[in-house]
C-alpha cells in the first residue's frame, strides 16, 4: 500500500531515505580510525575517553528524537527535515574546528540533536507511504544502500587523514549535509497527509504518545530493539580498540571493519526477498534465535582463550548477519499499528532505542580489558533480553505468521 504524491520514482526514494539515514551512519563511522589522533588534539589521552567522541553524539541523537516527530507532525516532514540537515551541517563545521574537549563534546552533542530529525523523519516518511510487509520490504532496500556507509566510512576515514588533517573528515560530513539537503528540497515531496496532521496542543501530544506507549507490538518491539542496538553500539565503542590491541591490526581496522559491516548488506538484501512471502515475524524471530546461538559460541571461545582475528571476524560476521535479519523487521512491527501518530511514534521509539541503546553499548565498552570477552557477554546478555521481550509481546508464542496486508494488520492490534 503506499499513500503520499506518487512524483519521486521508487529507486529514488528508496535512495533518497536511505542517504538521509546515512546522515547519522556517517558521522559516527567516518571517525573511528581517527579516535586516537582526535584524542592527541583536544586532550583526550586514554580508550576510554575518547568513546566520548561517540557517545556524546549518541546521546545527543537520542534525546532530540523526542521532538522532530511532534513537529513534523504539525509543520510537514520536509520543512523540519531541512531544517535538521541545516543544523547538522553547522554543527560539523563547528566540529571541525573544535579545538578542546569541552568544545567538541558540545559541537558533537548539538551535531547528534540536528542529525536526530534524519532518523525520525526517515522512519516517518516510509510509514506515510507503505505499510505491513511493504514497509518492511522497502526499509530492507533501504538498508542496503545505507549500510553502504559502515563499510567504507572507516575507509573513508582513513583515506581523508592520508591526505588532510582528521578536522576534514568533519568537513566531509558538512559538505555530505549540503548536498543532501539540496536533493531532500529539490525531489522529496511532502508525504503527511493533510487530515494526519495534528496541532501542537498537549492533548495531542498526550494522546499520540499514549497511544505509542500503551500498543502491545509497539512498546515490545521498541524494547527489544533497544537491547540489539546495546550490543551494536557495544561493538562501536569497542572495535577501535579491539583491532588496535588485542589482535595488533591497527592498519587493517578499517577493511575488517568494513568486512564484518558487508553482512548486515547482505542480510537486508535476503530480507527484502523473504519477508513478503514468511512474513516479518517468522524471519526477525528465526534470526533471533540464530543471533543467541551465535553470541553464545562467541562468549565461549573468548573465555576459552581461543579467540583470534579470524574466529572474530567470522562470529561478528554472523551476528551482524542475524541482526541485519532483525533490525528492519522489530522496526515496522514496532511502528506498523501507528501509522496515523507516525511522527510522535519515530521519535519516542527513536529516543529509547537510541538513549538507551548507547549507554548498554558505553557500559560495554567501558569494561574494555584487552580482550573480547566483553563485548561477547554483552551480545549474549543483551540478545536474551531482547528475546525476553519478543516473547512477553508475542506473549510466548514466536514464529506467528505476519498479516499480509495493513488491513490484517490493524485488526491485529
């Protein structure tokens, strides 16, 4: 089903929405083989601090989520989405330039606020226009396209230090944001219904986030994506480190990196194809398990002491393999009874993921020894409490056939 003007071809919206997401991917990715020499500038000596880098972006991003999706619901998805790309490429330029700690925490945090209108208006602008399994279907296409970045932003990265200074990977972003916003004002058309949209006036915004927070499907989804997005921020904050010191491969971060982000690509290309025939429910629940399964191996070789690059390559692989599986689906199942609140609904299921999501990963990366062993725990421990809310929500019983349509699906709920 898909509502909303029909004059942006498919491709190009899939392309679009998925360069908007991109926004966020980038100014995290690009950064991570520069922590060390971000550090050395500002006076940030230790691992540990300068995660700082990454999550005082995070946390900026999660908070401001809260409040894009209330505006857009009143004032139009486009108008705010440009004003949030237009924010974001101050803030990097501001970034850029920061020459102390305390200045770049800020310009980072202001820089996650302003990239927060990227995800919650890409979620937005999808419901607006496809539902069920559709809307599944196209956030697996754009999955592929936006976790393009992870693979090369390390690469990236690097390749602009080669040449310049790691202030121009800031730069890089600011220039990404231009020219974004150029597309998203010339091609992106407004996709809220004018009967959707709701005046800024607190019994709406009671009566909107009520709604999110009191659906079954909702809440439950949002939860265990939370969980998920704990071990992937976990992964984040430690990958730089892991690659620098326990297996002594600083150089080849970013091609491994990039190697083990390929199947989180692949995945969302094999669920594009299966879910509209299993249904979302059927693949998200199987790669779950799958997903368990794998971190469990991981945490046992890692106390063995029999980790190395190649076993962690191929079990990170595999994880990301299964959430790639998962991520898209616990998205549109967690959104798919809240089409009419769809921009209040992104932004309160964005903030929780995202807040949350990155003080899991934070607390993960600060138990940092030298080893993988926690990282491995915080996949397991994390992959069980997101299966301990699949099935409170599905209340015990997994592998359920999705409906097919939003009709079904509206029943449903």
């Amino acid at each position: 089903m898909t509502t909303g003007r029909p004059d942006i071809g498919f491709k190009e919206f899939v392309t679009l929405i998925a360069t908007v997401m991109a926004v966020n991917a980038l100014a995290i990715d690009t950064m991570l083989p520069a922590l060390p020499q971000i550090g050395d500038s500002i006076g940030i000596p230790t691992e540990s601090g300068r995660q700082w880098i990454v999550t005082s972006y995070l946390l900026g991003f999660g908070g401001a989520q809260l409040f894009f999706g209330t505006l857009s619901d009143r004032f139009g998805r486009k108008p705010v989405l440009l004003a949030g790309l237009a924010g974001y490429f101050v803030f990097s330029v501001m970034s850029a330039l920061a020459g102390t700690f305390t200045l770049m925490m800020v310009a980072r945090v202001l820089q996650g606020i302003c990239a927060a209108a990227t995800r919650v208006l890409a979620i937005s602008i999808v419901r607006d226009r496809f539902a069920g399994r559709q809307m599944a279907r196209v956030m697996s296409l754009v999955f592929i396209v936006f976790l393009a970045v992870p693979i090369i932003a390390p690469s990236l990265g690097q390749l602009i230090m080669l040449f310049a200074p790691w202030r121009w990977i800031f730069g890089v972003l600011a220039i990404y944001s231009a020219a974004t916003f150029v597309w998203v004002a010339l091609r992106l058309p407004e996709t809220i219904h004018a009967e959707d949209r709701m005046a800024i006036s607190l019994a709406n915004i009671t009566r909107a986030v009520k709604l999110t927070l009191t659906t079954r499907a909702a809440v439950g989804y949002m939860i265990a994506v939370t969980f998920t997005f704990g071990a992937m921020f976990g992964y984040l904050n430690s990958a730089q480190p892991i690659f620098a010191d326990v297996f002594a491969v600083p150089t080849l971060f970013p091609s491994i990196f990039a190697l083990i982000a390929g199947a989180l690509g692949v995945a969302s290309l094999v669920n594009s194809r299966i879910v509209g025939r299993l249904g979302m429910r059927v693949v998200s629940h199987t790669a779950l398990v799958g997903y368990i399964a794998v971190a469990g191996i991981h945490a046992v070789v890692a106390l063995t002491g029999h980790e190395n690059i190649w076993t962690f390559v191929g079990l990170q692989a595999a994880l990301m393999f299964c959430f790639g599986l998962m991520g898209a689906n616990f998205n549109a199942l967690a959104m798919e009874p809240l089409g009419h609140v769809a921009g209040t609904a992104s932004s309160i299921q964005g903030f929780v993921t995202t807040t949350f999501g990155a003080l899991l990963g934070f607390a993960i990366g600060q138990q940092f020894d030298g080893s993988t062993v926690p990282l491995s725990l915080g996949f397991l421990g994390l992959g069980l409490a997101s299966l301990a809310a699949t099935l409170i929500t599905e209340r015990g019983k997994l592998f359920r056939p999705s409906p097919v349509n939003a009709a079904a699906a509206a029943a449903e709920h």
